[in-house]
C-alpha cells in the first residue's frame, strides 16, 4: 500500500505509512494516560489528555481515509490498465 506514493499534493504524499503506525501508537499510549489519570482522579490531566487525543484521533481517521481511498484509486487504475490490455491482446 505504502509502496506506491499518491501524487504530489496530496497529503499522503507527505506522510508515510510509518508516520501513520507512530501517531496512531501515540493515541494509544494517549488514552492509556487518560485511563489512568481517570483511576487516580486526575480530572485536570485526563482534560488535556482528552482533548489531545480529539485531534490525534481525527489526523489519524483523514491519513487512514487517504490512504485507503490512494490505495483504491491505484486498483483501479491497474484494472483498467489491465483490461486495456487484455483487448488489445484480443483485437492482435
């Protein structure tokens, strides 16, 4: 999936499959500080923990849509490259 970069500006361009594993290991350990905070009543931590993941949580739901529709498009485009092909074998 990550082997094939959409094209230049898109926003996947930019960022990497590798990228996307990190941020979404950061909302991880993200909610994990807020259940914790929770069980300890931090309630002014667990707030800001909360909020960072709100947007942590959205970046990592938009690459994760980029890159499955990125990754739907290539298919696309391979099958049509395929079937054009296929009936230019036939017609020869």
């Amino acid at each position: 999936m990550a082997d094939r970069m959409p094209q230049q500006g898109s926003l996947a361009f930019s960022v990497r499959e590798e990228d996307l594993e990190e941020l979404e290991k950061f909302a991880t350990e993200l909610r994990n500080r807020v259940h914790t905070h929770r069980e300890n009543g931090g309630l002014f931590m667990m707030q800001k923990y909360t909020q960072i993941l709100a947007d942590v949580s959205s970046e990592v739901r938009k690459i994760r849509a980029r890159f499955d529709r990125e990754t739907i498009a290539d298919m696309r485009r391979t099958h049509k490259e395929l079937k054009l092909n296929a009936r230019g074998e036939v017609e020869e």
